[in-house]
C-alpha cells in the first residue's frame, strides 16, 4: 500500500534535493579555493588570482571563499540555510557579470569560456532557499523548532 505524502512533507524533500547538490557543489569549489583540494589554487593562489584577472580585492575575494565553502556546507546540511544560500546567490552575481556574461548564454558557446546558464541554474537554486528556508529536513528546523 503506497503512503500518502503531505504537501509539506514533498515540499521539503524538494528542498533537499534542492540543497545536496547545491551544497556539494559549493563545497567542493570553495574547499579548491581555501584549501587547495581537489586541484585547486588553495587560498593565496585564489586571493592573487581573484585580484590579477578579475580586479576583485582580497577581502571581497575571501567573502566569495567564505559564502562558497562555508554556505556549501551550511546549504548541504540545512544549517544558517538562509544566510548561506544567500552568500552563493551573492557570489553567482557576481561570476555571472565579472566573468560569464562575455561569454553568452551557453555552457560553451565561444569556446573562449562558459557562458552563464550553468550559475545562472546555480543562482536560482540558491534563491528558491533564500525564500523558503531549509525545509524541515534541515539543521535549522530541527534547532529552532517551533
């Protein structure tokens, strides 16, 4: 016999699904620029890097690392969900207009660089928890239950 699923219930498994993947991801590209993993520039390649090609100052730079490897790990576990998915919002606009928008829409369309539809999906999936929260399959829900 199937069990019957509130629309809460989907809700928030939406929302997880939402959130492991983007959490993931986030976590990954932030651990490759703070920490050097996974073939990463670690944090003083990153920091040089972020200020040589793109103009973007240290300390700007070290808020994206942040909002990447802390709010990926704050996404993926459903903690300060909000707060961090914010933080990727924030730094998908701004890859979207400092390093994407030349480059088009499509993934590989110049075949000079990635257009913006990959962080434009990315910043989108970081709205949607931005508005709703974690769901209640999430750190925060089970901290500040009501």
């Amino acid at each position: 016999m199937a069990k019957n699923f509130s629309a809460a219930s989907l809700d928030s498994l939406a929302l997880l699904l939402i959130r492991v993947p983007l959490g993931v991801i986030f976590f990954a590209h932030g651990s490759q620029k703070l920490l050097g993993l996974f073939g990463g520039p670690g944090l003083t390649g990153t920091l040089r890097n972020f200020e040589v090609h793109l103009g973007i100052p240290p300390l700007l730079t070290l808020l994206a690392i942040i909002a990447e490897f802390g709010g990926g790990l704050g996404v993926l576990c459903g903690l300060f969900t909000r707060l961090s998915a914010c933080g990727i919002a924030v730094t998908m606009a701004v890859a979207i207009y400092k390093v994407h928008w030349v480059n088009g829409f499509f993934l590989s369309a110049t075949g000079k660089g990635n257009g913006i539809e990959y962080t434009l999906a990315l910043l989108g999936m970081a709205l949607a928890l931005v508005v709703t929260g974690g769901g209640s399959w999430s750190l925060d829900r089970y901290i500040w239950k009501r």
